[in-house]
C-alpha cells in the first residue's frame, strides 16, 4: 500500500512537471515567433512637429525664495536642489510644472534649472 501511494504521488508529480514545461515552451515559442518577426518603427521621416510658439513657456529669471518651514509644501514635495559655495537653493517641481526653467545665481554661479 505504502508503494502505491508512493507511485501515485510520483505520477502527480510527474504530470504536473509535464504540464509546467509545455506551457514555457509554448511561452518561449510565442517570443521566438514575436522577437523573430517583429520590426521597430521607422521614424527617420517623421517631421518635428511644434505644439507650442517659440518662448511660449516662460522662465522664472528672478526667483524669489521663503525659508523651508515657510514654504507651502507638503514635507514631502519633491524638489530640485542646488548647492554651491555653502549657499542652496530648492525649487518646487510644482511650480517648474508650469515654467519648466528657472534661471539664478547660487553661490555666486549662474545657474539654470529645469524641469
């Protein structure tokens, strides 16, 4: 009795096994058929396309700055950090949302930020 059970449970075992590697094969084969046949894009024609005027997103090119626990931020709002010369700046992402670029001086080194 003991054998038998123990030949039932490797027989299990054994169409489990089986029915594992047919499904990845079948998975490998469909990637080999798509990988094999699949072409990439061609982009080499596409014309630029300009959804906005030139300078139509203005920069910030006098930011004016408040102390971290004056500022109207979440504690965990990101923002981009700037340090040179012991002097640091933080610009809200927030706000370069709608600028996308803030031109300043940090530590005596002009400076571009963007977003």
């Amino acid at each position: 009795m003991i054998h038998q059970k123990f030949q039932n449970t490797n027989t299990t075992l054994l169409k489990n096994m089986l029915h594992y590697l047919t499904n990845y094969f079948i998975l490998f084969a469909l990637l080999f058929v798509t990988t094999r046949y699949a072409t990439a894009a061609e982009y080499d024609n596409d014309p630029i396309r300009t959804l906005l005027p030139f300078d139509a997103i203005p920069a910030i090119t006098e930011p004016q700055f408040v102390p971290a626990n004056q500022a109207k931020l979440d504690a965990d709002a990101p923002v981009i950090g700037v340090t040179f010369n012991d002097e640091s700046h933080a610009y809200s992402v927030y706000l370069l949302n709608g600028h996308e670029i803030v031109n300043d001086v940090v530590g005596g080194e002009k400076i571009a930020t963007t977003w």
